[in-house]
C-alpha cells in the first residue's frame, strides 16, 4: 500500500518549493491536482517541467466554483460528494504506490487538500509537506517589512460579511484579506469603514510570471483578479530605533 503525499508548492514560483517536496514531485508516478473543469489548474501549472515523463496524472476536476453562492447548501452539497469521492479513490490508487498531491501554498493553511485529509486518515498512511504560504510571498513581493515588534497580524477571508470585516480591520495592526475576486468592492469598502483603505495593497499573482502590485484606492472596483491577496503593513508597533529611521 503506497501512501498519499501533499506537497506544498509554495506561493507559485517554482524556485520556492522545498527540496523534500520537489523530491517528491520528481519521483512521482501518480499525481493527482485539483483544477477546474477545462483548465490546467494553478498547482499542475506550477509544476510543469518537475514531473517524470511517465508520470500518471488523476485530475480532481471541482464540479463547482463560483457558479453558486460558496455558502450555499447546494454549493456545500456538491463539494462534499467530490472530496468523498476523490477520498475514496485515492485509496484505491494508493493500493498502486504513492500519490503525490501538489496543492499551492501550505496545505494546511486553507488548502482543499485539508478536506480529503480529514476524510483520509486512518485508512491510508499520510505525509503533508509543508509549502510557504501564499501571503508570505506576497508581503515580500512589495519589498516592505510587514510586521514589526508587537503588532498582530489578522488573516481574514474576503467572503465574511462586511461589518465583520471592518470590525477586525479596525482592531489589527498588519492586515492579510484572502479569497478577494469578486469580495474586492466589499473588501474595499470594509477598508474604508476601518480607515485602512489608503494603506492596503493589492498583489496579483505574486512571485508568479504577471505579478501585479498596486495600491487598493487605485483599483477599480471591477477589476476583481482570483489569484489576489490585499495586504495592510502594520506600522502602529514599530520599534522607536526603526520608526526614526
């Protein structure tokens, strides 16, 4: 019985992935990705050239993404069916050998891979590689120190409800806004409310061939790229001896 093994690619340049993952990529003869239906997928994009030619690939094509409300019960509905299902037959490939499962980022830091690990576990042997997270390349990307002696760093996902995004925008010193796309208006406008509007970032497709970095006041409000994160470097905590500076 081989095992499933997550690598985490990183942010999305290739030249970030660690060697154990890149390990594992290379001696790959089953991997499986996600990806929408009629796409490469981001996670099989970054690793093109890393895989042995006769590498068998098992595409886990969502049946859903932003065709329906994510809330939603049919949304909800759909996604389980397809993470118990690819549950299932990843344990089948496994009897096999090994199935490598590339996934961008960390695969615990709101990966999909997290919903097939939890269903799994216990029936087959596991090993998550850990990936540098995609906010981390991001703040780098902006080439700016992002947080600073005591100040909190607040993660927040673009799809909460307005109010509550502003609310915690107005409480935190460094600030990541995930999942953005078609939340960047509401995102927007939760700056605003917070007052941190002025000071927010949007980077596209960090590390990423098109990198866009830009500040958030400049970008239209139909301008919603997927691959986006908006980051608020945190300032209220910086050390006397750096702030003087």
């Amino acid at each position: 019985m081989g095992r499933i093994i997550c690598a985490g690619l990183g942010p999305g340049d290739p030249d970030l992935i660690s060697v154990r993952a890149d390990r594992a990529l290379r001696g790959a003869s089953q991997i499986a990705y996600f990806r929408k239906k009629g796409r490469q997928g981001q996670a099989r994009r970054i690793v093109e050239g890393l895989l042995p030619a006769d590498v068998t690939e098992h595409p886990m094509e969502y049946p859903v993404t932003t065709e329906l409300p994510f809330d939603s019960p049919a949304y909800n509905a759909l996604l389980a069916a397809f993470y118990d299902g690819w549950a299932a037959r990843l344990v089948t490939l496994a009897q096999a050998g090994d199935v490598v499962i590339p996934c961008e980022g960390d695969p615990f830091f709101y990966g999909s891979f997290m919903h097939l690990y939890v269903r799994l576990r216990g029936k087959v042997e596991i090993e998550v590689i850990p990936g540098i997270t995609g906010m981390t390349g991001c703040w780098n990307a902006t080439g700016e120190p992002f947080t600073w002696g005591d100040d909190v760093l607040t993660v927040l996902m673009g799809t909460l409800p307005e109010d509550e995004l502003a609310g915690h925008m107005a409480r935190a010193d460094a600030l990541v806004i995930m999942k953005t796309g078609r939340n960047l208006p509401r995102v927007k406008r939760a700056l605003a409310q917070a007052g941190r509007l002025e000071a927010a970032w949007l980077v596209e497709r960090g590390t990423m061939p098109g990198e866009r970095i830009a500040r958030l006041s400049e970008i239209d409000d139909a301008d919603c790229p997927y691959f986006a994160i908006v980051l608020v470097h945190g300032q209220g905590r910086r050390p006397a001896a750096e702030a003087a500076a």
